[in-house]
C-alpha cells in the first residue's frame, strides 16, 4: 500500500493539486506566522546547544546490556556458520561485521527503493526465517511484518533479537522515546552490538574468542564513525535545523542542533498520516524566518508535502540534505552509509561559513 500525506486544512492550510505531474502550491491567510518564533542559532563555532527534543533514552523496562568480556578461548577461524537474518541491512551490515566468517547473513529489506514502513513480506522472506538461527528485529512498530514472521515460524531453537525489547523502546513513546529510527542513536547502536555479541557467544560458545576479536574491530570502527558526530557538536551546537520526519530526532540531539520542526508533523509524516494544519503552518513559518540553516529530507519516502517544504527552505538560504532509512547503496557497510550521511550534514552546515 502506497503511503499518502494528503495536506487539506481547511482553517489555515490549502493545498492545491496543480496539474498532472503532481505540483502543489500553499495558499494561506494573511499574517498566517504572527505569533510563530524560530530561535535564530547561536553564532558559528559555538560549543553550547539548547534542546528543543530533548534527547532522554528510555530505560524503563530495558534488559540491562552485556558487557563483552575478556575470553580465554583461542581466536580461529574453524568453527561452525551461524545462519542470520536481519528485517533491515543496516542491522544486518553489523551483525556480519561482528560475525565475520563465522555468520552467513541475509539482510531482507536492502533495495532502496523500498518503504521499509510498508514492506509486505513473501516466500522467501519466511523460509530465509524459517531456516535462521539468529533473527535480527529492529521492532518499535518499524518491521512487524518480521515479528509476524518469527511468531508464524514458531522455532523454539531459534534465538530472536528483538532491538526495540532490549532497549526499552516502546511504540507507545513520543517523539523520541517511541522513536523507531533506533539505528541513527548512537548510543543504540553501540548497545545494540553489545546485544550481538552476547547473543552470537550464546549460540556459539567454542567461537566467543573470534567473536570478541570482532566486537572490539567493530566498536573501534564505530567509534572513529561517531567521532564525526562530536565533531559536529563541537563546532555547530545550538544551530537551528528542521526535519519533515521523526528520522532525525535522535542525530539532532546526538549533534546538539537545534531541532525546531514541529514533532507532531514529523511524527505524522513518519507513519504516513496527514500532518495536523497548524504543525504545516508552523513548520512552514519557521523555513519562512531564515533562521533555519539545514533542512533534513527523507529520500526513501518522497511526498508532496515535503517537495514543498524543500522548495520553500532553499528560497530561504536553508541546505537541504537529504538522508535515507536504509543503508544507499546496499554494497556499503553501515559505516560508509551513516559517515556520508554525517559528512552531507556536517558540510550543509558549514556552508554559511565558506560562502562568508
């Protein structure tokens, strides 16, 4: 099923469909911004950031995460291969760093062209299930077709990891502590391999040697990945950034920008339903202030609404960038992915100061 934000607000907002190829213009009463204020950022280089979406990782009803520790086993490369299945690749592109020889993954959503929010699972999808050892589930209401097929599948034997479960991320949260997109925390994502790992040594006990030398490449990698991310927050605090969806919440607050979007438009965009009309307004005030320096785009899920808000950001010297759910291009590893992701970010922002 194709997901439609249709925009028709008959008190503040009136979108009109202009010809076939699906333009759409705003029309809007007069003064519709009195009243509506966007903070102005702080000047270049600054270090202090304010928190417009706070950024409070839930921990209630979250298992506590393993601590790899040191193994006495020998490191090698003989052994037996785990078979995993991962519902999205960025999970899967970690789980096979971590495994390395010793894991054979099928990622199954990788195509880019794919909503991953209404993926209909098929054949091939439940016996790649049916057939795992190790299932990796991102949850939170982001892949239930993949819950669905874990609980059809039934296998007592099989170890499951639920991601949003072991977190303590629960779909009934807000904006961010019922916040999906759990791969772009960092903090998620580091506790999310100290979950693999601890699952991986469980399967395969004789292998916590090899796998041990794995999770310390990785989170050596990862850390050197998440340094751009206080590197951003080190030199753009505090600056005024907006976001059509909720996909960027946990980066904004990771980076210390200043998230100003409206949540309930990002929230609503998100899961595919229409914004409510004063959240339009605002958020189209705000890109209207100036004072907004990027603008973040999901490129995965094209919509109309958010065509518009692009058009109407860069009219108002704000960078669009534009980021997507799953890991662009699918040979990439989640490193790569989410470092060009911060790189686009980091220069949108930096912009301002080299055209100075």
């Amino acid at each position: 099923m194709q997901r439609k934000v249709l925009i028709a607000i008959a008190l503040a907002v009136v979108v009109v469909g202009a010809g076939a190829a699906g333009a759409y213009v705003l029309s809007r009463p007069s003064a519709p911004c009195a009243g509506i204020s966007t903070p102005t950022g702080p000047s270049l280089n600054a270090t202090t950031a304010p928190a417009s979406v706070a950024l409070t990782p839930p921990t209630a009803g979250a298992a506590a995460v393993p601590s790899p520790d040191a193994a006495s086993a020998a490191v090698g490369s003989s052994g037996p291969v785990i078979n995993v299945v991962a519902a999205e690749n960025f999970w899967g592109s970690l789980v096979a760093q971590l495994g390395g020889a010793h894991v054979n993954v099928t990622s199954i959503i990788t195509d880019p062209n794919v909503d991953p929010h209404e993926y209909e699972a098929n054949d091939s999808d439940a016996i790649a299930v049916r057939n795992a050892q190790y299932v990796v589930l991102n949850n939170v209401g982001y892949d239930s077709w993949a819950t669905s097929l874990v609980a059809a599948d039934g296998a007592t034997n099989q170890t499951v990891l639920n991601i949003g479960d072991s977190l303590g991320v629960s779909v009934t949260g807000g904006i961010v502590t019922g916040n999906p997109h759990l791969w772009y925390n960092p903090t998620y994502v580091n506790e999310t391999v100290a979950w693999m790992y601890h699952n991986l040594t469980a399967i395969a006990p004789s292998l916590t040697g090899y796998f041990t030398e794995q999770y310390d490449n990785l989170t050596a990698s990862l850390g050197s990945l998440y340094s751009e991310v206080t590197e951003i927050r080190d030199q753009f605090a505090g600056t005024v950034v907006a976001s059509t969806e909720s996909i960027f919440v946990y980066l904004a607050n990771a980076t210390g920008l200043d998230l100003v979007s409206p949540p309930a438009f990002m929230e609503a965009v998100a899961e595919g339903n229409d914004p409510p009309g004063p959240s339009v307004v605002e958020f189209e005030c705000q890109l209207e202030s100036g004072h907004v320096r990027v603008l973040v785009v999901n490129a995965q899920t094209p919509l109309p609404i958010a065509t518009v808000l692009e058009t109407m950001a860069e009219s108002h010297n704000a960078t669009v960038v534009k980021v997507t759910e799953t890991v662009v291009p699918p040979t990439d590893s989640f490193q790569q992915w989410m470092g060009g992701e911060l790189n686009a970010l980091y220069v949108a922002l930096d912009a301002p100061r080299l055209t100075s």
